[in-house]
C-alpha cells in the first residue's frame, strides 16, 4: 500500500473505511491490493493514504460524488465488501 496521497488542491472527496483484522486472514491483503488497483481505474480517483495495525483505516480521495457513486456500485468492489462483512 502507498503512502501519503498526492491529491490536487481542494475541493475534493474523501471517503474513509476502517478494518478490523483477526487472526485469520481470509485472503485480506490480496483483496485490498486488488481493490486498490481497481479504484486507480476509476474515472475520478485521486489517491489514497492508509493505516493497519489491528484496527485499519484507509481515506480514498475523488474529485466529486459522481465519482464515489461509481465506485460504491463497482460489482468487484461490492464483492469484496460482502466478504470481509461475512468474514
């Protein structure tokens, strides 16, 4: 994962997403390394910063709502959300 984001002077968006990590990884880091590659594709991502130690936090940055729509409604992305609630 990268580190702090290099995002265009505001107004942008932020989106924030915390984790909780267990002891059983269930094919975590692959999946973030995916979603991450994903939302790189998205029209409208500017960057991302994130933290994990436990408890993990990742703020995306976009450049407007439309954007974080779109990516909210990503088949894969909302796959994976599934997976790590039933995880």
């Amino acid at each position: 994962m990268s580190s702090i984001a290099n995002t265009p002077k505001p107004p942008y968006y932020a989106v924030i997403f915390t984790t909780q990590r267990t002891a059983i990884d269930n094919g975590y880091e692959e999946t973030a390394n995916r979603m991450e590659d994903l939302a790189k594709q998205q029209e409208g991502f500017l960057g991302y910063e994130s933290a994990t130690e436990g408890t993990g936090i990742t703020v995306s940055y976009w450049k407007d709502l439309e954007s974080i729509r779109k990516w909210k409604m990503n088949t894969e992305h909302l796959f994976a959300q599934e997976k790590g609630r039933a995880a």
